[in-house]
C-alpha cells in the first residue's frame, strides 16, 4: 500500500493499474502516461520500464511525441541513471511544450527544472544554470503566487548547483532570497 498524490488515497499499485486500465477506451496514451509516473513515483522502475517498453512499440509515432509521454520516459530514464536517453526524451518533451504554449509559458517549468537537474546530475553546470534560470524566469513572469512554489524548487535548485561549482557567494545570494521571501516563511 502506498500513498500517490494524483489519487489522493492510500492504494496498492495494483488497485491504481486497475483504475488506469480499467479507464482504457481507444485512447489510453493518458492512462499509459499516468501509470508510468504512478511507477515512477513508487519506485516501481522495473515496471515502468517494462510499460515504457510496450508502450514504445504498440503506440503511434505521433502518440509517443507528445509532451507528456516524453517527459514521464525522461524521468523514469533520469531515475534509472540512463542520463543520455534522459536528455533526448526530455529535450523532446520541451521541443513538444514550446510548439503548444510557446517558450515562455510557465507549462514548461516542469521540462526546464527538470533539464537542470539532469544538467547539475552530469556536472554540466553551464546548461543547468541555464535552465534552473529559465524554470525561475517562467515562475517568476507569472505574476501570480501559484507558481511560487516552483520558483523556490528552481532557486534551491540553481543555488546548490552554484555551490558545487564553487560559486559560494552567489548561492548564499540565491538563499537568502528564498529564505526572505514572505511567501516562503509563511509557507505551512
């Protein structure tokens, strides 16, 4: 028995593939993707390598291109250490979101904190400075506090990442900044 946060309930992961499955009409690419990542977030990799598989060779070429299915392969490849195919799959899923909502929606924070990470986790630190600012920049040009959360995640994350490149002062900048953030000190 597990807690997932997309169903909101205690549940075994069998009960979830059930509800997925059970919810599969002629389009089940959105019930593949949310089992994917319910694997994912259980830790299930096995499973969600095996699914990622079926799904690779029974959906179209069309179906695997979407955002989402990329995105979900992108993490599970991240979490699995395949940190090549992890960049392909990701940097597709970005590609995907910027042709639907352009390159300065705050819908491809997801893709650009995650390439950060991805970026910081190969030590390629230019590239994940880059993309933790792009995912800051997003949160931040919002202009409403529903972002607010991932624009912490982004700093946190860019600040650690200048840390390890030796760049103390700018992270301690970074820190103090979200720690003086009234949004943040409220946060419960």
């Amino acid at each position: 028995v597990a807690y997932w946060k997309g169903l909101g309930t205690q549940v075994s992961i069998a009960d979830a593939e059930h509800w997925f499955l059970e919810g599969v009409s002629e389009d089940f690419t959105p019930a593949i993707i949310n089992l994917l990542n319910l694997y994912i977030d259980q830790s299930s990799y096995s499973a969600a390598e095996d699914l990622l598989q079926q799904a690779i060779q029974e959906l179209s070429a069309e179906e695997r291109a979407t955002s989402n299915f990329n995105f979900a392969a992108g993490r599970l490849y991240f979490e699995t250490s395949d940190y090549e195919n992890a960049e392909i799959a990701l940097l597709d899923s970005l590609s995907a979101s910027i042709s639907v909502f352009g390159e300065n929606s705050p819908e491809l924070w997801a893709e650009y904190n995650a390439l950060g990470s991805l970026y910081a986790k190969i030590l390629d630190y230019e590239s994940a400075n880059r993309f933790f600012s792009l995912a800051m920049s997003v949160a931040e040009n919002t202009g409403n506090n529903e972002m607010h959360y991932q624009l912490s995640v982004s700093r946190n994350n860019l600040a650690i990442t200048l840390k390890d490149q030796g760049r103390v002062e700018e992270s301690l900048e970074l820190l103090e900044r979200l720690l003086n953030d009234p949004l943040v000190q409220n946060y419960n």
